[in-house]
C-alpha cells in the first residue's frame, strides 16, 4: 500500500483515541485502548499537542535524538504497516499528547 492511496475515509468502527508520551519510548499501538488498530484500518493520523516527539516505524526504539521529528500543533500520517511498528517518545522535557485518527481509504 502506498501512502498516495490514502483517501481520509475516516473509519467509524474505530474511536478517536488519545495518549501520552513520555520519556520512555512506547508502541503507538499501546495507546489504543485495544491494543491494536481495528481490523478495517488501512491508514492511522496522529496529531501531536503539547511538545514535540521523535517516532521510528523499523522497529528501533527512538530517543531525544534519533527518529523522525514531530513538532508540536503538527500531524503524520501512516500506512497500517508502519502503524504496527511504530514507537514514540518525547523530544523534550514535556509529555506530548498524540490524538490518534484511523481511517479505512
């Protein structure tokens, strides 16, 4: 799947969700109240309030310093692959919030 195929067709199975991250770096999945993303999910968009955060989607673990920079007020969008490896951590000493969308196109 290509991230060019994404549509925004939100899908309404699926709960807007929201979770904190802190210094320790955690799975996005692990915000979800289930765990994992709804079986219909194609395509997952997190916002990011509060304070920057770094994110990795190979499996490595980010730090302050390693991974993709998100700023505050800022969102990505990820294909369901990516979604399930996904890790996040702060970039600084604030807890940013991530707002998480999942959509089916």
């Amino acid at each position: 799947m290509k991230l060019i195929d994404f549509q925004g067709i939100p899908n309404t199975d699926a709960a807007h969700q929201s979770g904190v991250v802190s210094s320790t770096a955690l799975t996005l999945l692990s915000l979800l109240a289930a765990g994992a993303l709804h079986p219909n999910t194609k395509f997952v968009r997190f916002c990011v309030d509060d304070a920057d955060l770094r994110y990795t989607v190979q499996g490595t673990p980010p730090t302050t310093s390693l991974g993709r920079r998100v700023a505050y007020d800022s969102a990505v969008v990820l294909s369901r692959e990516e979604a399930d490896l996904c890790q996040l951590i702060r970039a600084t000493a604030t807890n940013a919030v991530v707002q998480i969308m999942q959509y089916k196109q």
